[in-house]
C-alpha cells in the first residue's frame, strides 16, 4: 500500500507512476488527500478537546481536595459535554480512516523508474535469453504423452479424485517432482536461505498484508467458517513472519525460503494452454523472499534473478528472462523479472518464476520496519521469487531432455532423483 507520505509529498509523481500501468490515479488520489486533511483536521481538534478535558479534570481534583465540593460538582456537568464531543470527534475519525483505507488499497504499486509503459504482455522487455530455442518441427511428443506413456503423472486419477488441475505424479514422477523441491531447497541453502516449512492456511491479515487481499479474492481457496485461505504461494506466510515487527539495520537483509503446495482457483482457465501441467489448481513451489533495507533491495532483486538463471542452467533447459511492463506486473510490484522456459513440443514459452521487488508496498500493509543508526523507524523493502515452480519445470524437463527411447536427466539432477533416465 502506497504510504500517505508519499501521497502528499509526490502526488504527481506518483500519478505519472501509475500511468505506466494505465490506472488513472489522480481522482482517487485527490479524494484520499482531502480525506487525510479532514481526518488531521480532526484529530488537532480532537487532541484540543482531550486537552482542555484533562484539564478540568486536574481542576475539579484539586477543588475536591480543598473541599470545595459544590463547585467540582459544578464543574463536572461541564465534563460530560466534552465526553460527547470526544466520542463525536473518536467516530468522525474512524470513519475517516475507513474511508481512507478503502480508497487506498485501490491502488496499486507505483512502478520504478526502468518498467516500460505497456499495456499487456507484448510489451514485455526481454533482457536474456540463454539459447536459441530448437524447433522440433512436430517430432516432439507433448509432457502429457510421455508421462501417460512412461506412467509418471496420472490427471484421469486426479479429475476422479478431486477434480481438473489436481493431478497425481506416479513412481519416477513423484520422485523426479521430490528430487526437483530438494534441488532447489539445496540450492537455495546454500545461497544463504534459512529454510521454512510455513502453514499452508493464513488469515485474512496475512493476506492483506502481502497484497492477495482485497485484490485476489476469486483466485484463493476460502474456507468460509474458520476464515482461513489456502495459500497461493509460500510468499504469503514466509513475508507475514514479520508483520508488525521493528527489525535493527543489523538484522537485515533476512533470506527465506521454503517449499509449499499452493493453491489456485484459476477461475475461467481453459483451453490447450491449461492442457496437462501447463496450469494447475494445486502444484508445488519452492520461494525465496528477502526482507531487505530500502538502499539495497536492486542490488538483492539482481541477485536473486542470478540465482535463479543458475537453476535453470543447472537444469538444462533454454530460457528467457523479461522485464514486465507496467501493464502486465502484479498489483503489488515496482518491478517484476518473468523467467521462461521453451517447450519443444509445445513451441512456445512457459512461465516458471517471477521475481519482484515491492519496495514499501507489502512493509506498509505489514507494519515491518526498521530501526536506522539515528533511532528512526523505516519501512523495510520486501522482495520473492519463484526457485522455482514445479509443473512447468517438469514439463519443459520431460520434453526438452527426450530422446528415441526416453527422457535423460539433467547430470544436476541425478543425486536428487536417483536414476539418470526414465525409459529406455
């Protein structure tokens, strides 16, 4: 959530900001200043009442003292109106700052300065690529084939269980999806990460706080009589450890990571691009978040985009790195890194990790600060990745790495899995 600070020190900064994600801004923004000016307006009038209360209050304890009963008593009637004024002025206040908070969270993330002012996907910026794509001119056989032909991932079973989206990995499937978490958990470790294993349910704060709420309600699971959601991504509890909680400068930058299922509506997918892995309801996830000071958090958002191009590469698989313009980035990121890999048999990129600095926008929502040298309390800079989503992964892994008789194992992969190919 952008801060008011920043609202009335740089609105039309912040109005320009948000052009590049084609939101106009300018009314809304207007109506929270006027809004914040009134509830400031009354809190001073607030504070004066309050003031002049406690006051009377000391007055009529010292008459009472002296014994001067009758006139305290006098006094006292006068006490009762500025009880009445008080609670008037306590209710204007809270519905000002009611007011205020649902115009605020209608806005999303200011993008930084480098984010292009598109209008969809099209108008990403690709900034790497690691290998040109090879076309398989229709030789290649889609992951859904090979897993039905080598038994790994059964969705007949999952649509019978559950439902569409919800498959089941079989045999060297599900080792190959264990092997692929424990890579990447490794991995992650060995980059500085404290592993969690975090609730895979949150309350609506936690999803306030990192931005799924109010804005992504159709896309969670919700579990009306207890109020808890499914988690869409690790990112929601491992970013939520530090709600309300002032860190020291020495405690940052905090490196998180953890495996979870996660969770997805999905809601209107369909069509061949949801075909087999490509989109699914339940999938696992390994994610890295940093919790970071505000002079640091590029230099953080650069490493992580190098740690994940070292999976990737460690995989074997042909990717592509893009810079998503204002039009496509996520309602809580100032800048976001798309990674996608090519499926061979599908001729065509599939999205597996995206990789975002929200700057304040979650730290606000969050309450999560720090403490400068000066003794001042600072919002943090919050940053995650996807290290990596599984089921594309697994399908780029089983079409990119087939051969006439199977699919070879990346050498990286082999410890993980324990088998070096499936068939043959």
């Amino acid at each position: 959530m952008l801060t008011l600070q920043c609202l009335r020190e740089e609105r039309d900064r912040v109005i320009s900001a948000l052009a590049k994600r084609h939101v106009e801004s300018a009314t809304t923004i207007d109506e929270i200043l006027k809004l914040d000016a009134q509830r400031r307006a009354t809190q001073n009038e607030l504070d004066q009442v309050l003031a002049e209360s406690n006051s009377l209050s000391r007055q009529i304890g010292v008459l009472m003292r002296e014994g001067k009963k009758d006139e305290a008593e006098s006094m006292k009637i006068q006490t009762s109106g500025f009880k009445d004024k008080s609670s008037a002025l306590k209710q204007a206040m809270e519905d000002a700052e009611n007011q205020l908070n649902e115009l605020l969270v209608q806005l999303p993330n200011t993008p930084c300065d480098l984010v292009e002012a598109g209008k969809s996907s099209e108008d990403n910026v690709e900034v790497f690529r690691s290998d040109e794509p090879q076309e398989a001119g229709g030789h290649a056989k889609p992951h859904w084939d090979i897993a039905k032909e080598f038994d790994l991932i059964d969705f007949d079973l999952g649509a019978k269980v559950t439902g569409a989206g919800f498959p089941f990995y079989k045999g060297r499937g599900a080792k190959l999806q264990r092997g692929l978490i424990r890579f990447f958990l490794e991995r992650a470790e060995e980059a500085g990460y404290t592993e969690y294993i975090p609730p895979h349910v949150v309350n609506a704060d936690s999803g306030y706080g990192t931005g799924q709420l109010p804005d992504k309600e159709g896309q969670m699971y919700h579990m009306q009589e207890d109020d808890l959601y499914m988690i869409p991504t690790a990112e929601v509890p491992l970013t939520n450890i530090f709600r309300d909680v002032v860190l020291t400068e020495s405690d940052l930058p905090q490196k998180l990571c953890g495996y979870t299922p996660c969770f997805r509506r999905e809601a209107g997918s369909y069509g061949k691009d949801v075909r087999g892995l490509n989109r699914l309801h339940q999938f696992d996830k390994v994610e890295i978040v940093q919790i970071t000071h505000p002079s640091e958090s590029y230099a953080k958002l650069d490493n992580m985009v190098e740690h994940v191009k070292g999976l990737l590469a460690g995989l074997e698989l042909p990717y592509r790195i893009l810079r998503l313009c204002g039009g496509d980035m996520g309602f809580t990121s100032a800048m976001t890194y798309d990674f996608e890999v090519w499926s061979a048999a599908q001729e065509r990129w599939l999205e597996v990790s995206s990789v975002s600095n929200f700057e304040t926008f979650q730290a606000n929502r969050l309450k999560c600060r720090f403490k400068d040298v000066d003794g001042k309390n600072k919002l943090v800079h919050t940053l995650n990745g996807s290290a990596l989503a599984l089921p594309r992964i697994l399908a780029a892994l089983l079409e990119n790495h087939q051969d006439h008789e199977g699919v070879v194992i990346p050498k990286a992969l082999v410890p993980y899995v324990g088998f070096n190919r499936i068939g043959g």
